[in-house]
C-alpha cells in the first residue's frame, strides 16, 4: 500500500496553501528481469514531503502557484559487494522548488512559465566503491543521474483574429549524468514548439504543430553506455470535430 495524505487552507477566495505527505514504491523486477539475486526483496520504498501555496490574482487573469519538495528514497536496492546480493540498503533524496504562472495578459494574449530548481540531490548511502578512474556508477556524495537542477517551459498563444490562433513554446533541461555513469554528463538543450490552430465553424477545428522546430539535435533517454535522442523536427496535422 502506498499513503497519501495533504490539507489545504484557503483563507480567502484567491489564496490557498497545502501541506501533503506521500510514500510511493517499485518493485524489484519493475523494469529489469528477475534474477535469483532480487527475487525475493521487498519492493523499493520512496517519500515525499510538499508545502505550497496558490495565488488567483487580477479576477483570475493570473494564476500564481509555488511548492517546495523533498523526496527520500529511503529504501533503495544496493548489491552487496561480498555475497552479490540485492539489499535495501541504499538511500539518496532530492529538495527544491516547482513554480507555475499562467495568465491571460490580454483577452487574445495567454501564457504559461513552469519552472523546476533543484539544487540539492545526493546519494546518502551507496554499496558502490569508488575508483580511482572516477568512471563508473555513482557513489556516496554524487548527484543521482537523471536529476538536472534546472528545467523549465514557456508556452504562450495569441488569437490572431477571432478564427486563429498562433502558439509557440520553448523547453529547457539543464545538463545531467545518465543513471550509473557519474563521467559522462548530457548537454543542456532548448526546443522550441509552434502550432497554428483555426477555428472553421462551433464543431470543426484545424491545428498544425510543429515540434523540436529548430531540429535541436539532443539526448533525451540516457543509458550509461548510450543515449536515445530526442524526436527531431516532426510536423502534426489534426482535425478536431465536436459533436
């Protein structure tokens, strides 16, 4: 069983603030084949610690919303160097800040900011050694992979005229190691996003997205022997009925 729990308090009709609290696991086998080594452990176990706090403003024209976390994985699998078994005995936590604004800066003008900082993630407890090389997965005191501490978007549109509206977005990751090779590190990148949408009559809609326009060559899944890169510039065309 996993527990979730939160509260809210909203003093007034445009301001509201949380505190939550939830645990979350993963079994052994989740994503990689069962071997006599992990078939019988428990399944990983993770919790996260939310206060946060929402903000309607300007009669809701703009939404302001902020969050700090922290989550602990605080019983992670480790392979014990002597005997080669799988144990919970790992442990590592991420802390930081989520923040939201979206508003309608004029009746044809809307934007979107989403911004994730994360500037404190550790491995506390590790089995691994560390070598002399300085290659190989991380250890106690590295910077978990996969954990960038900056990453952001901004989306906005503009209704042209009454039938068309045009979009654009821009997305960011900040640098980050691949989970298990703490030597090699993946490029910061940016993309950028565009879409076209036309309203026909009240039940027909046409939109035309153009993603990754800049053809951003960059790597999106990370391996510790390879990458996957991200999609390259794709174009979407769709029909939307209402009916």
């Amino acid at each position: 069983w996993s527990h979730r729990i939160g509260l809210i308090y909203q003093p007034t009709d445009w301001a509201s603030y949380h505190v939550s609290y939830g645990t979350s696991f993963n079994t052994s086998g989740d994503t990689y084949s069962i071997s006599a080594q992990n078939e019988d452990i428990k399944p990983e176990e993770s919790r996260n610690f939310e206060i946060g706090s929402k903000f309607d403003l300007f009669d809701n024209r703009l939404s302001l919303g902020a969050a700090l976390f922290y989550t602990e994985k605080h019983r992670e699998r480790n392979t014990d160097p002597d005997s080669s078994l799988v144990l919970l005995s790992g442990k590592r936590h991420a802390a930081g800040l989520d923040l939201d604004i979206a508003g309608r800066i004029t009746p044809a003008w809307e934007a979107f900011f989403s911004y994730t900082w994360i500037p404190e993630a550790k491995i506390d407890k590790s089995t691994v050694a560390r070598n002399a090389q300085g290659t190989g997965a991380q250890v106690e005191g590295d910077r978990p992979g996969l954990t960038p501490k900056h990453m952001a978007s901004v989306w906005t549109t503009y209704r042209v005229i009454p039938a068309l509206r045009l979009g654009a977005g821009v997305n960011y990751r900040g640098k980050q190691n691949p989970a298990g090779a703490r030597h090699v590190t993946a490029d910061a990148f940016t993309t950028l996003d565009l879409m076209a949408e036309y309203t026909i009559n009240e039940n027909l809609s046409l939109k035309f997205n153009v993603n990754n326009a800049t053809d951003e060559l960059y790597a999106d899944s990370l391996y510790r022997g390879f990458y996957a890169p991200g999609a390259p510039r794709t174009y979407q065309l769709s029909l939307k009925a209402v009916f």
